[in-house]
C-alpha cells in the first residue's frame, strides 16, 4: 500500500512527465509503466490489479476513441497504404 505522500508523488509524476521522459520503454502510461518507478522510489512491488485500482481513484482511466475521425477517407487511407506507405517502409530498412 502506497502512503498518501507515495500516491501524491506518483500522481504527479504522471501529470507532469511521459514515460519516455524517464527514459522509460513505454510511450503512454499503462499499470506496468506506472508500476515500473514505484519499486526502485519506494521499495514497493505493487501487483498490475493494485496499479490499476490506484488509477482507477485517482481518475485515470483508459481512453478509447468514441468513433473512428469523420474526416477519414477509406479511399485516401487505401491509395496512401498502396502507393506512398511501401516508399516509407522501403526507407526504413
């Protein structure tokens, strides 16, 4: 169990930072990005159910998008998939 300092200091932690601001291997914070500084700042190994109560009454909940962009085009994202998409993946090996 974190103390209310700990939770406050974790709380923080997420609002103010992104995980690869910490040198962390995560993009978003998920339970095991936010599980990851706990252990070595406070000496605790919290379970992904325990991280995941802690996010849940602190108000961070996962966001899913409501309904795919209005503006999307399938005919346009089929085109770019198609001709502009096998450029790039070409580049990057």
């Amino acid at each position: 169990m974190l103390s209310q300092v700990q939770e406050d200091t974790i709380q923080r932690l997420i609002i103010d930072k992104r995980p690869e601001q910490l040198k962390m291997d995560f993009s978003l914070w998920s339970r095991a990005a936010v599980g990851q500084p706990i252990e070595p700042e406070f000496g605790i190994q919290l379970q992904v159910r325990s991280i995941d109560k802690y996010l849940t009454r602190w108000g961070f909940t996962p966001q899913k998008p409501i309904e795919r962009a209005y503006e999307q085009s399938p005919a346009a994202v089929q085109a770019w998939l198609e001709g502009e998409y096998p450029a790039i993946e070409q580049c990057a090996r």
